[in-house]
C-alpha cells in the first residue's frame, strides 16, 4: 500500500493524547517492546517526556506562531521516516482505503477517476453500478461533484467526493465530445464490491486466464470461482495467473489462492518478527482445485508483496513457471494497529519466507550510505536456495522469473501519444460520432482519422536519434571540429527528418494495439479493454507457448 499523507483535525492537546495513544498501543500489541527490557523501557518513557517538553516550549515560545497540529505531524512524520516506507499513520478520513483493503468494499458511484488531457476525467466505469446505468462512460471530464466544482482538484480529492455511505445522493456534472452543453447526473452511492480477478477466461485451446489485480479479502474466492466457471465451459488444459502490476494486499488472501493450485498441506510462507507471536507458518489448508494442470505465473516490476508470495511459493515448490520481469522485492508483513480518534498505525512487524526459506526483500531499510540511499544486498551476497525439485534460485531482489520475457518497445511516437493521452482523446470523439455503428475493431479507416486527429492536434514527437545529433553537434563545437562534420550531421538530420515522416507506419502495429484496447475499453467496458489488451502481449503468448510445449515445460520445472 502507498504511504497515505496525514491529514490532521484535532486540537493540539488531543494530537498529544494521540501520541501517547500510539506508545501505548506499541506497548500493549507489541511491535518494538519487550516488556522484560526494564533498560528499554525507562529509555521510551524518557524519550516521551523530552519530546513532549521540546513540543510544548516550541509551540508556545518560539518567535513566530506554530500550528501545533502541523507541528506534531511534522513530529510523527521525522520519527516514521527512519523506518521503512510502510510503517505510516493514518487519520481517520484515510481509514476507507484501510477498509477496501481488507474488505474489498466502499460505498461510491462505481467510477475511477484519473488526470487525462489537463482535466480529470472518467478512466473506466464498472458494470452494474449507479454511474454505468445512469449513462456515464469513460472520457467524461468532470466538472462538478456533490455540488464542488472540481477545478483543479487532484484525482484522490475528487475521488473522495464521490464516495460516501451508501443509499446517499450525490449530483455530478460532466462535459462529453460531441455534447454541447454539460450533462448533470443525479446518482445513488452503492456499496461497490471491488472485483480482485478483473478478468478470466480461456486464450487459447484449453488455455485458462485469470488477471489478479489485488488481494483483498475475497480474492482467494473469486480465483476459485474463476476456475470453476471455465470448467463448465470445457477441458482445462493450462492456466495463465497474471499478477502484473498486482501490488499485494492481504497475506492470508494470498495463501487462499496458492492453495487453489498444491496439495493440502503445502508450506506456503512463514514469518518472523521481534515478537515470538509475529513467527507464523501458513500451510494450505484446502485440496486443490487444479492439482497438477500445468501452470504459469506472470510478473513484471509492478508485483509486489502478496503477489510475490503467490509467485514465489509456487516457483519453490515448482507448482508453477514465472514468466515475465524481476518482481518488486518486498518482503515485509505490516499490522494495523487501533488508536485514539479513529487513527490507526499500519506498522512493519515481521518479515516473510516464501517455501525455500528465502526471503525476496530487496532494500536493506536499516542501513543508508552516506548520501542516505537505502542499501540492497549484492549479488555476490545472496545467498542460494533450492525449489523443491533442486533448482536454483537466490534470496533478496524479488522473484527472478524462470522465463525472462518484456513487452516490446513502443517507440518514442507511441510513447508521446500516450503521454498526451491521444488516443484516450479520439477514442472518445470517435465512439461519440459513430455512435450506433458496428465497430468490430480498428481498421484502415479508423486509423486513416486517427492520423488525421494527430494532424489536427499538431502533434510532433523527438526520435531518439534527434536528441543523439544535437549531442553529437555540442561535441563537436566543443572540440573545434572541422565543417565537414558538422556539414555530416546536417545531411544525417535531415535523412533522419525523412524518415520521420513515416514515423506513423512504422509504429502502426503498436498504435493499432492502443487504439483498440481504448476503443474498445468505450464500446464494452472494463472487459473489453482486458480482451483488447490480450490481442497482443508477449508476456502472455510465451507463457500460453510454453503451456502447449508440455517437453518444454516439465524440463524448466525440473520433472
């Protein structure tokens, strides 16, 4: 989970009261302290007097006016930032996100909210819910929410206007391309339950897929109803489990859906703290739904925690091939703790070992070097462990896919569309002018107006050769050439200009592949994004390859 920011609405006697509230529930719930240290005891509460001393006479008597509230702040953020990024406070108006987290839950309108084009926008709209069946659709710009003008609100500020319990109102106000005036919709918040598995369904012959994006409470359930649906569609021959971009969640979550795949009994992970109750070892504790139907995970930078638990237990006991990117590297077990005015602390108390006995964190946040970058572990530090078969694999720096594989490159023109959210843009003025037309797929129509639309936008993007000759033209003058060369260099930019023109046909592929995911992303919703996106992916085509050459398979697992 990101560190949230503290936002504060207490007096500054009761941020005080807070503070030792937060001591106190470290003291009872455990984390730092050993009750049986009498040293370190007398240490804390010697540290709290001093700290509120220093707090008090600064408040009061320094030469300028102090906010006590975003003095103490300042005091809570200075202590957690020595610890690592994910021990953090959070206020009472934070604890929705808590909430969702652990029970895949909020009360809102069923939108998400995103900056696109200098304006915040409606990214995607989830089916089944008030702002679907009102009408809304992505590429709304919003304008106004529960009677706020939105200006320039950022997205989490916006977002938390449109949230609230549910059965409540709330009016919003949008402009859309190709409606002269804006649109008011009056909507019902509903209790949104968050989907973990976003998409599933079969790839290929007898090839499942199943795109995990988070893992709260439910995810273990809907991965096991994911299965079960493509059973009674036919055979499965091999699963695809994408946990791309998947930051974690929830540790038991992660286990559930580990034990969808390996025997009853299987060790999953362990962790250990400072306190012996922090040392837990999760087995699985469930047979399996696919026992041994071959499978393959992918990951990429964006896996993170609870997604490298599932990733990595499954490579340790060689259940699974992970093909893809190096994931994240976090290896570390956070417990929320209860505190006065609705507060909580979401504080780091143990670490994780996935089956091997290795743990895949990968920055050291105890020690920094002298310009306080935080340290990882070298190479030649890590030690090696074994899969359950005998493979090799290392501790620290994340999960090291058996088969390493990365998305192409879309090239600095694709790159520069996106950045400007074009294709974001046309799809939503194509969508609305051929409203009620077939549109199966981009074609050459679709994209000779898409080519257009860039015209009519101006648009100009730098190939990295452009940025390379105007290098090469200051060493030259730097170094007092002769005209030849820099004669040489006039004649290559100008080739270079040339070809730049055709700049639309040799990313065309990748431009085609964007346009498709967001017009189709218009004309069926969040699943036809998924499917559009899929079209195209090398990630998933090697794993679905590998899936289908069984020799191939059984050797990198070690049978």
């Amino acid at each position: 989970m990101k560190k949230m920011s503290a936002r504060w609405n207490m007096a500054g006697r009761g941020k005080w009261l807070l503070l030792a509230a937060a001591f106190g529930a470290v003291l009872l719930c455990g984390g730092f302290i050993l009750l049986p240290d009498t040293d370190l005891y007398l240490k804390i509460n010697k540290s709290i007097d001093v700290f509120g001393r220093v707090y008090r006479e600064i408040t009061v008597n320094y030469v300028d006016e102090i906010d006590p509230e975003k003095f103490m702040q300042a005091g809570i953020d200075g202590m957690l930032g020595t610890l690592d990024p994910y021990t953090v406070y959070i206020d009472k108006e934070e604890g929705d996100e808590v909430d969702l987290l652990t029970t895949g839950k909020y009360g809102g309108i069923g939108v998400t909210i995103g900056a696109r084009d200098g304006a915040l926008k409606v990214i995607t709209v989830m089916d089944g819910y008030s702002a679907q069946r009102a009408g809304i659709i992505p590429g709304d710009k919003l304008i106004e929410v529960g009677g706020v003008t939105v200006g320039a609100k950022k997205p989490d500020e916006v977002r938390s206007l449109t949230r609230g319990e549910p059965g409540t109102e709330v009016k919003v106000v949008i402009e859309r391309d190709g409606v002269k005036k804006p649109m008011e919709f009056v909507l019902i918040r509903e209790e949104i339950q968050v989907k973990n598995v976003t998409y599933s369904g079969f790839v290929g012959d007898g090839i499942g897929y199943i795109r995990l994006e988070r893992f709260s409470r439910r995810a273990g359930e809907e991965v096991r109803q994911a299965i079960t649906d493509m059973k009674l569609q036919g055979e499965i021959k091999g699963v695809v489990l994408d946990l791309r971009g998947n930051p974690g969640g929830l540790l038991d979550a992660a286990v559930e859906v580990v034990s969808k795949f390996v025997p009853r009994g299987s060790l999953i992970v362990t962790t250990k703290g400072r306190k012996p109750e922090s040392d837990k070892t999760y087995l699985s504790t469930e047979d399996p739904l696919l026992p041994s139907t071959p499978l393959v995970v992918l990951t990429d930078r964006g896996s993170a925690s609870a997604s490298e638990i599932v990733a990595g237990a499954l490579q340790d006991l060689d259940r699974a091939l992970i093909v893809g990117t190096r994931t994240f590297g976090k290896g570390l077990v956070q417990t929320i703790l209860p505190l006065n005015f609705g507060a909580q602390l979401k504080i780091t108390t143990a670490r994780y070992y996935i089956p091997s006995g290795r743990s895949i964190q990968e920055i050291d946040y105890r020690h920094r070097d002298r310009n306080g970058i935080f340290a990882t572990v070298p190479d030649s530090l890590r030690r090696e462990f074994k899969t359950s078969r005998g493979r090799k694999e290392f501790e620290y720096g994340g999960i090291t896919p058996d088969s390493v594989v990365t998305d192409e490159d879309e090239g600095p023109m694709v790159r520069e569309i996106m950045k400007r959210a074009l294709f974001f843009k046309f799809a939503n003025s194509y969508v609305a002018e051929h409203k009620g037309e077939n549109i199966t797929g981009v074609d050459g129509t679709i994209l000779s107006a898409f080519r257009a639309f860039l015209d009519r936008e101006k648009f100009d993007y730098q190939e990295e050769m452009e940025g390379k000759i105007t290098d090469l033209r200051q060493v030259a003058e730097r170094s007092h050439y002769t005209k030849d060369v820099s004669e040489t260099l006039d004649r290559l930019e100008l080739t270079l200009q040339k070809e730049k023109t055709h700049g639309f046909e040799r990313y065309s592929d990748h431009i085609t592949n964007e346009l498709n995911i967001e017009i189709m992303a218009r004309l069926k919703g969040d699943r036809g994004r998924i499917e559009a996106s899929l079209r195209e992916d090398p990630p998933l085509l090697a794993g679905e390859g590998l899936l289908k050459e069984r020799k191939t398979y059984t050797k990198k697992l070690g049978f």
